[in-house]
C-alpha cells in the first residue's frame, strides 16, 4: 500500500505543474489582449458647442520617429510639420511636440468626426489610435410636461397620460411617485383623493433639464375637468356657428350688389336705344322738290301717329 502511494506523488505534481503552465498561458493571452485593445481601440469623447478639447493616443512619446493626427481621411498635424495649412482647425488647434496630443478650441457641431492618431517607433509603426468626437448642443429650456387624466369610476381612481415635450436628440426619465421610467410618454393609475408628484428629466450627454408637477386624483377634480371641456366645446360651436351665419350674409349681400349693378346697366341700355329711335332724321329728294321729312316727338293730341310730317318744296 505504501508503494502505491509514493507512484501517486509524480502524477499530483505532474498535475499541478500542468495547471499552473495553462493559468500564465491565459494569463499572458488576457495581458495581450487588454494591451491590443487600450492601444488600438475606439473612444469616444463627448462634449458641448464651444468647448475645448485635448485629443491623445494614451501611446508612449519615446523614441517616436513619426506621428500623424488625421481626421477622416485628411492630415491635420504631423510630427514634422506641426499643424497642415490643409486642416478644417488651422486657425484653432494646436499639437504638441513633446506628446503628440491635439488641442482643438472653439468646437461646433460640425467638429463632431474621427480623429486618428498614427505613429512609428524607430521607423516602425504602431497600431494607430481613433477617436471619435462627438459634439453637442447644450440643453437650454425646461421640458413642458402635459398631463391628461382621465377617472375611473369602477375602482376609483384616475388614468394619467403623460407627455414630456422638448427640442433637440435627448433621453428621457421619468419620477412618478417612487418609480422611474424611460421615454417620451408614459401612463400611471393613481388613486382616487390621492396626488403624485411626477418629474420629468432631459438630458444628452452634456446637459439636463428638468420639469415638476403634482397630479391629483379626486372626483370633484374629474367633474371639474369635464364642466371646463363641456364648456370649451360650446364656445367652440358658438364660434363656429357665428362665423358660418357671417360668411353666409357676406354671400348675400354680394350676391345683390352683382344683380343690382346688372340691373343697371340693362336700364341704361334700353334708355339709349329708345332715344336713338326717337330721334332719327329722314330726308329725301325728288324731281323739282325737296321735301323734308322730320319726325317730331307728338304730344298726347298728336294722333296715334305721334308724328307731324311738313313738306317743302322749292322752285
């Protein structure tokens, strides 16, 4: 039995060495890969309109031989040249000689891109550092909260709709009572004679506003919302009915103005042609006479003629 045991010992120590060989291979893996990740990953930075900014690689500066910061595809500073005549931010950035960071004043929304950071050690190079710059318009107006509530008479107590309005890209947080909720609209069940006080919160990565109210859920509260709709409605269909009665004695009145100017012009035109009737001279001439006829408007005792003939005759 002994003998047994002492031909156990190599294979547990065999074993182990096994075990601790694998633990630093993982080890040594997880160490090389946090390294590729923090030297050439993606970060982000985040800021407002009019900030200044410092970009930097996180890389180590010694026995730098070649350093570039590019945004997009076009070369902004250099090792060499300092900051290109060709850069969107010659007139507000700045690169440092001793740390390759990038300083960049006066940010718009424009700014907001990918700035890359290449460079070389002893003539080689290493894995290149982006950042991505996000810049943004700071929240400026309170959110307006509106609230719709509704009362349930079954189980007493009040549907709420609320809606929390502002400008801009921004994320929402509710407070109603003890519980927080996320987005543009939300609907709560409070109870009858009851109040909750609600918040509304809007924020970007830069800035946050908020918005209070507190709202009540009581029956008299119910009938009074309904007595102020109802009457709001009858305004509105008082308004209505009056503006439609306004526009309708409009059309009238056009209506007889265009008949009575037609009628005037029709009268006026009978009258003209009347008298030019009326007034017509005939004349004719004959061998050795000349006789005139003239039509002269008769009077009552003229004859059913109307008219008075007189004859002339010459020598």
């Amino acid at each position: 039995m002994r003998r047994g045991n002492r031909g156990c010992v190599p294979v547990m120590a065999a074993g182990r060495r096994y075990r601790s060989f694998v633990h630093n291979i993982v080890l040594l893996l997880w160490v090389c890969l946090h390294y590729v990740k923090a030297s050439s990953g993606k970060h982000v930075i985040h800021t407002k309109v009019g900030d200044t900014v410092v970009l930097s690689s996180g890389l180590p500066t010694e026995g730098v031989t070649a350093a570039t910061w590019r945004y997009g595809r076009t070369t902004v500073a250099g090792k060499d040249v300092g900051v290109s005549k060709e850069s969107p931010f010659k007139d507000r950035s700045e690169l440092n000689p001793e740390d390759f960071t990038l300083t960049v004043t006066k940010l718009t929304l424009q700014d907001s891109g990918d700035f890359t950071f290449v460079s070389e050690v002893n003539d080689e190079q290493r894995p290149s550092v982006t950042i991505t710059l996000q810049v943004h318009e700071p929240i400026t107006k309170q959110p307006v909260i509106k609230i719709n509530s509704t009362r349930i008479s079954s189980n007493e107590s009040c549907k709420v709709l609320l809606e929390c309005n502002t400008t801009g890209e921004v994320s929402y947080k509710w407070t109603v009572g003890k519980q927080t909720l996320t987005g543009p609209r939300q609907q709560y069940i409070i109870r009858q004679d009851g109040e909750t006080n609600v918040t509304c919160t809007v924020s970007n990565h830069v800035s946050e506003k908020s918005a209070f109210q507190t709202v009540k859920c009581s029956k008299d509260h119910s009938l009074r919302k309904e007595t102020e709709c109802s009457s709001s409605s009858l305004v509105m269909f008082i308004a209505g009915l009056f503006t439609g009665i306004l526009i309708t004695l409009l059309l009238l009145f056009l209506l007889y103005c265009i008949k009575r100017l037609c009628h005037k012009r029709l009268t006026l035109s009978e009258t003209i042609n009347q008298e030019e009737n009326q007034q017509h001279v005939y004349s004719a001439l004959s061998h050795g006479d000349r006789c005139i006829y003239e039509t002269v408007r008769g009077s009552e005792d003229a004859g059913p003629a109307g008219s008075q003939i007189q004859c002339i005759k010459s020598d």
